[in-house]
C-alpha cells in the first residue's frame, strides 16, 4: 500500500498536479517506522524479519530485548519523521542524520 501511494504520487505528478513530495513522503515514512516499531517487539525469533545476527539467534531473551531497544528507536525517528514532514522543515542533512540514528 506504502509503494502504490508513492506510485499515484509520481503519476500525479508526471499530469501536471503540483503534490508537495516534502510533505507527503517524509509523513508517510514516519508513519510507516511508527507501525513497523510497534509490530517489532511481537515477531516471534525466525530467520526472515527482525535483528538477525548471532546473538539473537542464540538467545530468546536478547531477541526480545534487541527488538524492544529497537521499536523504541523506531518509534522516536517516526515521530521525528512524521512531524518534520508535517511543518515542511525536513531537508537532506535532518533525513540522512535520522537514517544513520536508525
């Protein structure tokens, strides 16, 4: 659904309709961080999603702790993503800056 809105977005725009990208994206991205971060703590340990290395494989107790600390620092960078977006103040060294915390 995230992709599909992305792709109405380009196609928008490609027709000549002015939709403002550094508004709608970053809130969209926000949002997205903010759903993943709250699903995280609930994947049961596997080999597909989540933390994978190998101390959490070996554990139980550090996969769940690992991907708790982690939908926390989702959750923050969401929020930061998504009200950014909002007041339309997000730029290139605020977005890398919140990817490399992430």
């Amino acid at each position: 659904a995230f992709l599909y809105f992305i792709f109405l977005i380009i196609i928008f725009n490609a027709l000549g309709f002015s939709i403002s990208v550094n508004f709608i994206i970053p809130t969209m991205i926000g949002l997205l961080l903010i759903v993943i971060g709250n699903y995280l703590p609930k994947v049961p340990k596997n080999n597909t999603l989540g933390i994978i290395n190998k101390w959490t494989k070996d554990n139980e107790f550090v996969w769940k702790k690992t991907h708790r600390l982690v939908a926390y620092i989702y959750i923050i960078v969401g929020l930061l993503l998504f009200i950014l977006g909002l007041l339309s103040v997000i730029n290139s060294v605020i977005t890398i800056s919140l990817v490399v915390i992430l």
